[in-house]
C-alpha cells in the first residue's frame, strides 16, 4: 500500500500529474484510486468553496480546520483502499494546510499535530513553480488565496522547507508537463515495490 501525495502552487500541474501518475501505474496492473483536496463534494467542501467564493470569511484557523476536517470525512475511504493494497493518490494532501496556515501566521507544528491520525504520505512530490509562474498560466477567476502574491511567496517558501525531509521528492514544476511526468514516474519508481505475480503452479 502506499500513498502518494501531490503538493505545490495552484497552476503547478497538480491534477494533470496525478491523472498521468494513475494512467501509468494502471498499466502496470495496479489498483489506483485519486482522491482531489478540498473535495467540494462533502458537507464541509461545500463550504470551503463557498468562503473561496467571498461567500464566507473565515479566519485562517477555521479554513486549515475545514480543510484538515474535510480530509477527515474521507479518511475511513482512505484507509480502506490502503488497506486492500490499492496505490493511493492525493491531489493536495496534509502538506498543503502547513504551507498555506504557516503562510498565513499559523503554527506549522500545530497543524501537523491536528493531522496525525490521517494516513501518513508514503512520498510528497513538490511541484515547485514560482507565483509569477502560477499566474501567468490562470490570469482570471482567480481565488481568494490565489490573488494574494505575498501569501503565494510564503506558501511556496514553507513547501520547500517542509521539502527537506524525509520521504518528499521536489520537481520543477516549469518544465513542459512531458518532462514533469517522467520525473514524477522516475521518482515513484524509485520507492515503489514491483507489482505482485501470481505464484507459478
């Protein structure tokens, strides 16, 4: 089992590495399942997309709690893929509330701690892009978090201190999404067990 989360900046490539990361470990005959945070499907993603929208205005502490919650509501799916042996791949993950709440004032070791009994990454792929390069690819209908250059910089900032542990891998997110998905399946490989084989009779 393992899981495998994707981080960095809105505009990073995110969800198109996520999406080539599955193709490639499918055809290799392995059991995949992507999961994409906040999943605005849920109660709370609801309304976290609606204080995204202006609709809300929440303090910093109350959205990184509503983000860390709405990955709690998927948490007893999470464990049961895990469990079954299935690759899981997350499309913004636990990193992701320490970048953006430390970015923001918010303790990162508190943030942390508040997550501890979600099922740890087996490894964070970076993403890293600079905001100027997070603009540039969506000039319009940006949100309340991707507006704010100076909150961008920080973010990116707190990413690649959290980078230098254990178990993260950073990839230039810049690069064309060709040479991105080859680094990514290059790194996963590296950490990933073969698939299993039917016992010969």
């Amino acid at each position: 089992m393992m899981l495998i989360a994707f981080e960095g900046l809105d505009q990073s490539g995110k969800e198109t590495q996520a999406r080539h990361l599955r193709a490639r470990l499918e055809q290799d005959g392995r059991k995949v399942r992507v999961v994409s945070f906040p999943d605005y499907g849920t109660p709370i993603g609801q309304e976290i997309q609606r204080a995204l929208a202006g609709e809300r205005d929440f303090g910093p502490e109350v959205m990184q709690l509503l983000y860390v919650a709405n990955r709690f509501e998927l948490r007893p799916r999470l464990r049961s893929w895990l469990e079954a042996g299935d690759i899981v791949i997350c499309d913004r993950y636990r990193a992701s509330s320490i970048a953006y709440g430390e970015a923001q004032g918010l303790d990162p070791a508190w943030l942390d701690d508040i997550q501890r009994h979600l099922p740890e990454a087996s490894l964070t792929l970076l993403l890293d892009i600079a905001p100027e390069t997070a603009v540039a690819r969506k000039s319009a209908g940006r949100d309340r978090y991707e507006r704010d250059m100076g909150l961008l910089s920080r973010v990116r900032d707190s990413y690649r201190r959290q980078a230098s542990g254990a178990r993260w891998a950073v990839i230039d997110g810049s690069q064309a999404p060709d040479d991105v998905a080859t680094a990514v399946v290059r790194v996963v490989a590296s950490v990933l067990e073969p698939p299993s084989t039917p016992a010969r009779r």
